[in-house]
C-alpha cells in the first residue's frame, strides 16, 4: 500500500507564469503528472496546490485534493498536507507537477523496487543525476512531518544516504523538470 502525493504548490517564479497550467501534447503540463499518476495503482492518491484550476483538475479525475492556503511556508507545507490528509500507508510516493515525460511504466518500476524492501528510500536516477518521484518508507513520516520552510524531501534523504536505494533509468528525459522558458521551449521542440 503506497499513497501517491502530487505537490502542485509552487510559484513558477523562474517561469514568470504558472508553469503547471502550460500547454504540451494536448494537455497542460500538470494534467500528464496527475494521468499517469491516475494509472498506477496507488492505494490513495492526493493532489496539494494552492490554484484552483489546477485543483479543480484533480478534482475531475476523482482524486482528493487541498488547497494549500499556506503554500508561501514552502515545501515542506505541501508535504505535510498530504501526509495529513491520507491514511497511514506503507510508503508515500511524492511527485511534481512539473515532469511531464515521467510515465507510468517507470513509475510501477519505482514502486516494484520498493515493494522489494520497504525500508529503503527509492529515488530514480539517470547517470547520477537524481531525481523524483521519491517513494519514502513509513518510518521516515515523522522526519518528513518535522521539515520546516521550503525543505522537502532531499533533507530526508540527505540524512539517510545509507537508506536510500537508487534505481537507475535509461532515459534522461524522464527526470527532466520544467522550470525555465528554455525548459519549455527544449520541451515543445523534443521529439520523445
């Protein structure tokens, strides 16, 4: 049992414009996140932002959402959200709205790796580059719980290098975040 916890609160200051709600192959960039995660067989899947069309977009696809009122705290506001509005689970599967060349294939290899061993951190990888969706064991709740400002899970993982099982992928783009009007461009213009 692994619950999925979309993170959609962020400013796009980088991008001078909501990022999330940019179009790309039909659809907005958030809308491929919130399709593929739908795909997959999470055991409750939560969607956290503070925009309410993006809200409303979750809302749509039947998935439970909040509206983060307190989204200028930072990440780590965002991450409390949705482990405070899901049951207890074996593992939380944290994503960004921002990765739409992340698919549902890797994403069940993601959670087949921690289904393995349900103490290890999973985080994909490409070449050492790392990267999200990070699936977090249930032991590390409490840590995830106690993060302060815009920390999000790195800090976790950064104090727990020795629990952290890395899977590697074959293709860099499946990491690639949009953050920057270049990002976007090199997006529209990639051949996937």
């Amino acid at each position: 049992m692994i619950n999925a916890i979309i993170m959609a609160s962020g400013y796009s200051r980088r991008m001078g414009t909501n990022k999330l709600l940019l179009p790309y192959n039909g659809k907005t960039l958030i809308e491929h996140t919130l399709d593929n995660v739908c795909s997959c067989n999470f055991y409750n899947t939560i969607l956290v932002a503070k925009d309410l069309e993006i809200l409303a977009l979750g809302k749509n696809r039947g998935m439970k959402t909040i509206n983060n009122t307190e989204a200028v705290r930072g990440q780590s506001e965002t991450i409390k959200l949705g482990i405070n509005n899901l049951p207890e689970a074996m593992g939380y599967a944290f994503f960004t709205g921002d990765q739409p060349l992340m698919n549902s294939k890797t994403i069940k290899y993601l959670i087949d790796c921690f289904k393995m061993d349900y103490n290890f951190i999973v985080a994909p990888s490409y070449r050492g580059e790392r990267g999200t969706p990070v699936i977090f064991p249930r032991v590390y709740v409490k840590e995830l719980l106690s993060l302060r400002g815009d920390k999000g899970g790195r800090t976790v993982i950064q104090a727990n290098l020795d629990k952290v099982k890395y899977v590697d992928l074959k293709e860099a783009h499946l990491l690639w975040d949009i953050d920057t009007k270049a990002d976007y461009e090199k997006l529209i213009n990639m051949k996937v």
